[in-house]
C-alpha cells in the first residue's frame, strides 16, 4: 500500500479491528448489564441464604406465581406443584416442580428462567434451583425438583406481585455437541 | 495536511485502457465511481423489481401472486439489496468521482484497495440474489433478521446470507479506509479541514462510521454463524444466550447505519442549494458541528428500535430523551437549508427540483421519527405500516433524491454533456408523485393498525394499500426514465461548459468538463471563490 | 412551467387534505377504551400538532422563498451565510419545545410500568403461528389454557369466498376478560420472538422465548377488540390475530365454569371409542385448523420446509412412529410437540385422518386409547 498512507492505514485498520472485537465484548457486557439491572429478567446464579443474618419484612406479602413451559417442540412433561405463594421479603421459600420424560430416548434438558417486572429480577434470589444446572432423564423417568428463593427486602415497595417462568430446552443435541468438540 | 501531489498509479498509462480490462483493472476513481453508479442503479432495478413483488401482492386483502413464505424473501431482499446494494455502492460511487476533485487531487489516496473494494461488490451481490433460488429459499426473516427467526428457524440458505454481508461489509471497510485516507492526506494546499466542501465533510464523518459498526454488523453474523454450525449460543436461550442481545448488537450497528446512509445525502442537499440559489451555504460552521453531533448521538439512540422489547424503565427513558436530542442537529440543518435558499436567487433545474424535494420530504420523516421517539406513542407505532412510512420517507425522498440529485448535478461534469432538463423535470416530477403516493398513505394505514411484512392484511386497511401500490408502480416505472435520459446525455447531449450552472462554486468546476483522467496532476490553487470561508 | 406544477401540486396536496378531513377517524390513530390507550393518544396529537406547526413555519418559509426569491423575479442573491443570534434560537427554542414533550411522556410511561395490584393474571403464549392463553388460577384444579388461532377460511385468504367483516382478525377461541378489572398479562413464546398488540388497550409487547414480560390493562367497555402480532414470526405472520372479549364480571364468570366444563368433557372424550367416520369427520377438522397451513390443504405440504403428507414415509408408514412425531414434535423445525395442544381424541383422529385421506390408504383405525397405550408405553 502506498507508504505515506500508511500510517493513516494501520490506524484505520486498528479501530475496524477493534470493533470487530468489541462486537464479541458486547456479549459479556451484555451479561454483565442483566445482571445488574435485571434486564430481560435475569436472575443471576446461587445465592447463599444466612438464616441468621436474615431480615424478613413482615409488614408486606408479596404475591409470587409461578409458570413452568416446555419450548420448541421440547416433549417432556414440566409442571410445578404450587401455581402462587404469598412470600414476606426476606424469607426463604421452597417450592417444587416436576419433570417428565414421556420419550423412549435419553434426553438433556435446560429450564431458562425469568422474572417479571423487570425491577424485580435483581431482588430474587434463589438458594438452590434445577436451572443452574441441565437435567438428564432416561426414557421414562421423572423427577421432583426443589426450588428454594427468598426476595430481598430490598425490593421495590411498588412491586406487589412477582412473577417466575421457567422455559424448559431440549438441549441433547447442544450437548452432544459439546462432548464431541474436545476431540474435534 | 502534507499536500505533495505526486502521479503514483501502477498503471502507467495517462487514458483509460482498451475493451473489458479497462473496467476490470482499472484503479482510477472516475472510472471506479462509474462503476459503482452502475452496479447501484442495476441493484436498484432488482431491488425495486421486488418491493413491486411485494405491492402487487398488497394491491387488495387476500393472496393473489406470491405465496407468504416468497413474500417474506421478497421484504427482506428488498430491505438489504436496497440498503446495502443500492444506498451505500451509490453514495460510495460519488465519493469516488467527487472526494478526489473537490479537495484537488489526482485520484483517490489507495487505487488497488478501491478497485477490490469495489469488484467485491458485484460476487457479494449475485451471492445474495443467488439464495433466492437455494433449496429452502432465500433470507426470510427481515432485513434485520432478528433471532432466533434467523437461526434456529433459518433456511439453509442463511449460511450464504453470511458470506455476503461479511464481504459487502468488507466492501465497506476498504471504501471507508479509502476515502479517510483520501481526505486526510491528499488535499490541495490551503484546502483546510474547515474549508472542505460539505459533501466532503459529510463523507469523511460517514466514513468513520462505516468503519466503527460495520466490524460489529461482521461480529453479529459471525456469532450467528457459529450458532448455526458450531453449537454456539450466543443468542440461543436454550444454551445459555439471550436473543434480546441479538438486536442489541444489531441496532448498535443499524441506528448508525440508517446515518451513513443519510449523511452523504444531506452532504449532496448541502452543495446543490447554495450553487442555485446563488448565494453561500448559510451557517457552514454549525452544519458540519450538527453533521457531527448526529454522527456521535447516533450510538447513543439504538435501543430506540426496541422499545417493545421489555427494558426497565430506566432504560426507556433514556433512549427516549437521547432520541428526542437527535431533533436538534437535524433541525439545524434544515433552517440553515431554507435560510440558504432565503433571498438567494433561485432557479429550478433538476438537482434544484430534487434537493428542494428532499428538504421538504426528508423533514416530514424527521417529524414521524421525532414521535416515534416517545416511548409510550411508540408502543402504538412500532412494527406497523407507520414505521414502514417513516423510514421510507427518510430513505427514498431522502437517501434516493439526494442520490438522484448528486447525478443530475454532476452529470454534465462527468461526461461533458448537458442532460435533457425537459426529461430531468418529468422524471422529477413522477418520482415525486410516485413517492408520496406510496408512502403518504402508509401512515394511515400504520395508524389504523396494520402491521409491517405481512402478505395480508384486514379489509378496512384495503384503500390505503390500492393508493400505495399505485404509488409504487408509478415510481418505478418512472426511474427508466432516468436511465432513459443518463444513457441519451452519454451518447448525444449537448456540450456542456467547465462550470455547467452559473452559480456553481467548488474545485471540480475549475476542471474542463468532462475533467481529465487524472484529476488534478498538479495541485490547484485554493481560492476563496471556490472554497468555503 | 414550474409555477404551474408547483401550483398543481398544492391543489393536489390541498385535496387530500380535505379528503382526509372527511376520513379523519379512519385516518387517525385509535383513541382505544382504556385510560392508557387516551393518554397515549392525547400524547400522540400533541405531538402532532407540533410538528404540523413547525412544519408550517418552516414549509411557510420556504415557499415564500421559492415564490419571491427566484431569478425569474428578477430577485439579486443576498451575500449573508451567518447570524449567530439566529442559529443559537433556533438551538434553543427546540430544546424548551422537547422537554415540553418529554414531561408527559415520561408520566405515561410511568404510569404504563405499574403492574401491580392486579385482578387476575392470563399467560400470553406465542407460538407459531397462534397464541395461546393460559388462566393462572390460585387453585392449581382450576387454571383453564386454550389456544387461539385465525378463524378466517382458507377460502377466504385465497379469494375463493367473500371476506367477511372480520378478515383476518377473527380467532376461534378469544382471550374472555371480566369488564373493570386490572388484567396483567404474563407474555413469552414458545419458538420465535412474537408480539402482542391490541391497539384500543394501548399496549403492546414482544413475546420472547425464555423471557417473560408483563403488561396490563383495565377494559372498562365490553366488546371485541382485535390486534394481530406485531413481530415478523415466520410464514404466517400475517395469520396470527389477537381478538379479546370483554365482558361483564358475572357474564365472564360463567363463561369460565363453562369453559372448564367443556375442557373436562374433551378429556372425557379421549376415553371414547369412535367409529371411523367420526374419526375422519373429526381429523379432517383438526387437520384444517392445525395441520393445513404448513402440510397445506390438500397433504402436499411445501418441500423442503414442510414435507408433504401425502405418500409420506411417515403417516403410510408404522403406526407408532407417526403417534410419535405428531406428539412429540420434530425439535428445530416448525413441527410443535401436539401433546401440548390437543387432547387423545384429537390426535388420534388427525393421525387416522391423515393415515387415511389426503391420498393416504393405510386402512387402520386409531382411536385415543391407541394414542394413550402408545404414551404409556414411553
């Protein structure tokens, strides 16, 4: 390339590049922003409960409901055993969901969850969940799944119901996918 | 600012080359920018061949032509041929015929990265076209080709889609490296930053732009490809991804896009009414500060296009307020316009014809973006004919005008030969009918509910969609005349004079018409006469 | 001559004015039937009528400039290009004319974003191409879910009938909702993203896959108010209305026990037998409402997106590898898991439908205890 533009050149080229690679930082900053601002209604991973620590504001119930879905043609039966809980914010609350497998193959499944409104999602903490891992199931197969979350007192006086849906995946293929790259 | 003006082309001959290689090898930029003018006027024809596609299938409620599945190809063909094949190669071709004679250079600063950048274009363009008749069809999921509509459900296709936006896009980026380079380092003694012509200005800030989101457009279809092919899940919720942040990146690069699309017109709108109005370009300084201003709001605002998608309220008021700024810069410009044209002494040749039109059109989509901004408003707006009228009155009476009027103004420059004003006017004329004939209704029926990319649509909506289709065909029809009335100037027009319209001012006008195969061997004088002051 | 056009042109421009003043209500936005949609429409005219007044000084402007400053009036070129003073007004008054427009804006939204307190809460389900609503009822014994779907005949889309007053908005099974009550709407989608619109409520949302986003409204008129979805979902995009039933309260509590009533007799009927010509009586019915916009009418489907029926290796094939792929779906492609959606009865009649119509002949008879053996057995 001509030589006295070169120095113009390398610049340009650097800052296409650049972006080019800020596309792809898009993704983790992305994550970073849901789970700050409960866009999308993230909930984040694990979260530890202190029983000792515990603040639980009694001056309020909150109404939570729960949906649970299978999405994509996904064949598996999902439903959870309490539809609504009224829960004060602060306290730890467990409810259960079942899970099917109706197919006559092993199967991997993924529940992805959401929180609705938006401004409740950073304050609902979940203890101990199916989702944050993959399920499993040989042909057949059920399975009671426990769910465990407190609210944090923290959350928004306006916020008087809360709502959590799982959506359930197919993920078998995904995860064959994944246990054949290695060697790839 | 160095402006030692040397001839350092390969080629070492001073003329065009003989028969099909002058075309194929050439590295200079009239010929390059005429090459471009024709490719986007060919993508315009099958661009528009497909919106007909589309408003004869619209012409009345039920399906009579094409079946949804084609109809869905046809908007989304439509949408990137239009922006990607037509908006951009034009705008990219101007650049190439005008930067380098309006700053007074001999050609542009990188001649073999242009003549790639441009023969790029014709295999990403047939490689696009060529999904149409793919097993499975072609794209059909929207111009914005939003997930997972564009992966897990894609056609096979899709994979093709890829490869051509990646080299359209690369196409970009030379084009873009170019012309900064060009603009950099190649002006004439004298020709400061602050005296460059608008059409300049406006390209050297587009081009930075092109070169900011095209990279991150290149990000989004790579990870959609690897979602595709490799089990990734960028945007897959199943695997961990979120397909919201699909239109984040997308909109990240598309709210500047709609931008570089623009800019270059408004750069065009900037030349032509001080040259017929006789009279300086009113408020110089504070039109490059809002060509600027708009540039940099310009990646604050994306999210504006999805305001139905579910952000905290936070969010939504900002992208809202940050929208609304947008008005100002814009505003700007269009009072600096009419205050050119006050107490000029106006004449209305074509390109006049033209510019006035997209002063007056482009500002009614100002208006209906301006209420698109308001979130609440545009819960009722978004995704309806509304928007569909709102865009296409920024891009056609907008981008295409100020395209159309680049071409009637420098024509007579390029070739040496005056147009036909009588068909120059009744092309004007039938595009300007034609256009609002189409669009203008839209806003109704977006209004009154109907929602865009739909084959079929509700009876109530059936009298807006008639005018519109009428509309179209109208305006399509009409652009033959243009290409009737380009090829007579080429082959007989009459001679035209060095400066072609009296009140023209700018270096290209001191070249003899048509200008030498290397512009400006030696490197001109900068008067104030022809530079801004 | 350019007086002339000009002149032309603004008759042209004047005519549709007044022919639009004739439609204005056709021509103008919904004012909807609840508080939200009028806000939103008072937020809509005012700013409106903005841009029309500063459309008209600056259009004004510029036609008295193209009238008077044109050489052919002899007019002489000014030489000013500048005035400081001008340019920072013009900067300035806009801003003030935008925060004018912010303020209430911003109180709609507002008011928009509060979702509490509310009556009853309805799952919003997109699928493609229908929607699907689920009643979230506190009594798990209660909930109701059904799904809607375009009423309109294929006859109609294809010109073969004479469209009916509700082309295309008209849906088999609506979304009933009581008069006055604050309904909250729980919108997700089961394949791509959808979005829910009904212009007279004023409220509009994505349904995402795996994300959930919640609307409300308050309907105090009753009626049918019809949307459609507003987010390009595929082939039939254009085919997936949202009609919604308001009622009076005791009205919609009827309809709700009926409608239990109803879903429980469907159940019942999975433990009938039926004789074959029931079967196809029945399976044709669900092959049109279900099967025919993909697979098409007549089985020939649209290769290779949707396969054909007739002749396919899968309903002239074994038995229960059809059962299979009908109820479980084909993942990845537009082919759902139909155990979601219809009942035994249902599936075994579109199964014998599709195994012995369409060109097909297999000659067996399936009846919804086959289908309930074959589920048993997985």
């Amino acid at each position: 390339m001509a030589g006295r533009h070169g120095n113009t050149v390398t610049k340009l080229v650097l800052l296409g590049v650049g972006m080019f690679g800020f596309a792809f930082a898009l993704v983790p900053l992305y994550d970073l922003l849901c789970d700050v601002t409960g866009l999308g209604g993230r909930t984040g991973g694990a979260y530890a409960y202190e029983p000792a620590k515990a603040e639980v504001d009694t001056s309020r119930l909150v109404k939570v409901n729960f949906v649970a879905n299978t999405n994509d043609g996904m064949p598996w039966q999902f439903w959870g055993e309490t539809p609504t809980v009224r829960v004060h914010p602060g306290e730890l609350t467990e409810v259960k969901f079942y899970v099917k497998n109706p197919t006559d193959r092993a199967m991997v499944g993924q529940a992805v969850p959401s929180v609705a409104p938006n401004a409740a999602a950073e304050h609902f903490h979940k203890t101990e969940c199916f989702c944050f891992e993959r399920q499993i199931l040989q042909p057949g197969e059920e399975l009671e799944m426990p769910m465990r979350f407190f609210l944090a007192p923290e959350l928004p006086k306006y916020v008087q119901s809360v709502s959590l849906s799982y959506s359930l995946f197919d993920i078998t293929e995904l995860a064959a996918a994944e246990r054949t790259r290695p060697e790839a | 600012m160095s402006a030692v003006i040397e001839t350092h082309h390969d080629d070492h001959h001073h003329g065009p080359g003989k028969g099909i290689t002058r075309w194929l090898f050439t590295t200079n930029h009239k010929d390059i920018g005429t090459l471009y003018l024709w490719f986007s006027f060919i993508m315009f024809l099958v661009g528009g061949a497909m919106a007909l596609v589309i408003r004869a299938e619209l012409f009345q409620p039920g399906l009579q032509f094409v079946h949804p599945e084609f109809f869905n190809q046809m908007t989304t063909n439509h949408g990137l041929i239009m922006v990607f094949g037509v908006i951009m190669p034009a705008m990219v071709g101007l650049a190439n015929w005008q930067v380098p004679m309006m700053i007074g250079a001999p050609d542009m600063a990188l001649p073999r990265l242009n003549n790639l950048s441009f023969w790029i274009l014709p295999f990403a363009g047939g490689l696009l076209v060529s999904t149409l008749f793919m097993d499975g069809g072609g794209p059909n999921f929207g111009w914005t080709f939003y997930a997972p509509l564009s992966t897990t459900y894609a056609p096979p296709s899709t994979t093709f889609f890829i490869f051509a936006v990646h080299l359209l896009g690369a196409s970009s980026i030379m084009g873009s490296i170019n012309i900064i380079a060009t603009i950099l380092n190649l002006r004439a003694p004298g020709m400061t930053l602050m005296k460059m012509p608008l059409f300049v200005w406006t390209w050297l800030i587009t081009a930075y732009l092109l070169l900011a989101v095209m990279p991150v457009l290149a990000g989004a279809v790579t990870m959609m490809l690897f979602d595709i092919h490799f089990h990734t899940s960028f945007f897959n919720a199943a695997g961990g991804g979120d397909p919201v942040m699909f239109q984040h990146v997308f909109w990240f690069f598309g709210h500047p896009e709609v931008y570089i699309l623009i800019l270059p017109a408004f750069g065009v709108v900037s030349q032509i009414i001080p040259t017929f109005a006789r009279k300086p370009l009113f408020g110089y300084d504070s039109m490059v500060y809002a060509v600027a201003s708009i540039a940099f709001l310009s990646f604050i605002v994306w999210a504006h296009h999805m305001f139905t998608v579910g952000m905290p309220l936070a969010g939504q008021l900002f992208f809202m307020y940050a929208t609304m700024l947008i008005a100002i810069p814009t505003g700007v410009k269009v009072f600096n316009w009419v205050s050119t044209m006050w107490r000029g002494s106006m004449t209305f040749e074509t390109p006049m014809l033209f510019a006035i039109a997209f002063v007056v059109l482009f500002t009614i989509g100002g208006f209906s973006g301006l209420m698109l901004a308001i979130t609440p408003v545009d819960f009722q707006y978004h995704d309806t004919y509304f928007v569909v009228a709102h865009f296409h009155y920024v891009l056609v009476p907008g981008a295409v005008f100020g395209i159309f009027a680049a071409v009637y103004y420098w024509l007579p420059k390029w070739c040496g030969r005056m147009y036909d004003e009588a068909m120059g006017r009744l092309h004007f004329w039938l595009s300007f009918i034609g256009v609002n004939l189409t669009f203008f209704p839209q806003h109704f029926s977006g209004l009154a509910g109907m929602p865009r990319r739909i084959p079929d649509y509700s009876i109530q909506f059936a009298d807006f969609n008639m005018w519109s289709s009428i509309g179209a065909f109208i305006f399509g029809f009409s652009q033959l005349i243009l290409l009737y009335t380009v090829i007579k100037t080429i082959k007989s027009g009459e001679p035209a004079s060095d400066r072609v319209w009296d009140g023209a001012h700018g270096l290209e006008w001191t070249l003899p018409s048509p200008p030498p195969y290397h512009s400006f061997t030696h490197p001109p004088v900068v008067t104030d006469a022809e530079a801004h002051s | 001559m350019n007086v002339k056009a000009i002149m032309r042109a603004t008759l042209g421009a004047a005519l549709v004015v007044a022919a639009a003043c004739g439609y204005a209500d056709e021509l103008n936005m919904r004012v909807g039937v609840t508080e939200v949609s009028e806000s939103v429409y008072g937020l809509h005219m005012l700013i409106l009528y903005i841009c029309c007044g500063i459309g008209v000084i600056v259009f004004g402007a510029m036609a008295y400039s193209i009238y008077h400053h044109r050489k052919s009036r002899g007019a002489v070129a000014a030489k000013f290009h500048e005035n400081t003073r001008l340019e920072i007004f013009w900067t300035v008054i806009p801003t003030f004319i935008l925060v004018g427009m912010a303020i209430p804006a911003t109180q709609v939204l507002i008011k928009m974003y509060d979702t509490g307190g509310e009556d009853m809460t309805v799952e919003v389900r997109g699928y493609q191409w229908k929607w699907q609503y689920k009643y979230l009822d506190e009594n798990r014994n209660n909930t109701l879910s059904f799904f809607s779907s375009l009423a309109t005949s294929q006859d109609e889309i294809h010109n073969k009938a004479i469209k009916g007053e509700h082309y295309l908005l008209e849906v088999d099974n609506p979304l009933v909702v009581p008069t006055g009550k604050k309904v909250r709407l729980l919108v997700t989608a089961n394949d791509v993203i959808h979005s829910w619109w009904v212009p007279d409520f004023g409220v509009k949302r994505d349904a995402i896959p795996g994300i959930l986003n919640d609307i409300w409204f308050i309907a105090d008129e009753p009626g049918i108010y019809r949307g459609q979805c507003t987010e390009l979902c595929g082939k039939d995009h254009g085919f997936m209305p949202v009609v919604v039933r308001v009622v009076p309260e005791d009205e919609y509590r009827d309809w709700y026990s009926a409608q239990s009533a109803a879903y429980t007799e469907r159940e019942a009927m999975a433990r009938q037998t039926f004789s074959p010509d029931e079967l196809m009586t029945m399976g044709e019915q669900v092959y049109t409402k279900v099967c025919s916009t993909c697979h098409q009418a007549n089985g020939q489907g649209l290769p290779p997106v949707f396969p054909a029926i007739s002749g396919s290796p899968v309903a002239t094939g074994p038995r229960d590898a059809h059962i299979a792929a009908v109820y479980n779906g084909r993942p990845g492609t537009a082919m759902q898991a139909f155990s979601a959606q219809l009942n035994a009865a249902e599936l075994a009649a579109v199964i014998h439908y599709q195994r012995n119509a369409l060109g097909n002949s297999v000659g067996d008879v399936t009846q919804p205890v086959d289908i309930l053996n074959w589920a048993a057995a997985q």
